[in-house]
C-alpha cells in the first residue's frame, strides 16, 4: 500500500513537463552519467499514520507524509520548483486500487535555506503534504 501512494505522487509530479525529470525518490541520481539537473524535487515518503475510523474496529485510514526538498542553484530557482511542486499536489486526489483517497493536503512549509554542505552551495525548500485513504 505504501508503494502505490508513493508512486501516484511521483507519477503526478512527473507530469509537469518542468518535473519530469527532476523529480528524485528519496535520492538524487544522475541518469547514465548525466549530470545531476541545477533545479529538482526529491521526495521522501513516511509508512504512513494508520487510524481506527470506528470505535472496536481495525486500523483502516492511512495518512501518508510526503516531505519534499525543492533544490536550486539561486533561492527563486527553489521557490519556483517549490511552486511547481505545489501546483500539481495541493488538491490532487489520486486513484489506487482498493483505496478512496482524500485530496492531498499542505501541511508545512519552511523558508528557503542555502546548503552549503555541497560544492557549489545549492538552495532548498521544504514542504510537506499529507495524503490519506480509506479502503474502498
């Protein structure tokens, strides 16, 4: 169940033409010794918060976090990342099998920051969006 949430929210950044290939699971790779591109997102996803939706029931809903770092070479180019990254997840509602989804939610977002742990220094972004689900 968690690969499936994890994949429609890959799958729905990816369709954004600016996202396509600059959206990283979990771990920035280049891609047949490509460079790594100057501006992209790296989701990590939890194993998601199960909730008993009734009194003396089992655990049924499932709340996802996708943490989500939006990287650039300059702070726009994070911001503008993290805009994109925005547009195609707030209020998206992705179809799994088996699963009613919920529109995906923001929950947090912290400013812009400069690592300078890399050479070159790049700049970041960090938002988070919950997705949750119900068996169908």
């Amino acid at each position: 169940m968690i690969l499936e949430h994890k994949q429609a929210v890959l799958a729905r950044l990816r369709e954004d033409s600016a996202l396509v290939n600059k959206t990283f699971d979990s771990e920035v790779k280049s891609t047949n010794g490509a460079a790594v591109p100057p501006a992209y997102c790296v989701v990590y996803t939890d194993q998601g918060q199960r909730q008993v939706e009734r009194l003396n029931a089992s655990q049924t809903r499932a709340n996802f976090t996708f943490t989500i770092h939006s990287v650039g070479t300059s702070a726009e180019q994070a911001q503008a990342v993290a805009e994109k990254v925005y547009t195609q997840l707030l209020g998206f509602k992705p179809t799994i099998a088996g699963r009613n989804c919920w529109p995906v939610r923001a929950e947090m977002s912290q400013s812009v920051r400069m690592d300078k742990d890399v050479l070159p220094p790049v700049f970041y972004a960090v938002d988070e969006f919950t997705l949750s689900s119900t068996p169908a």
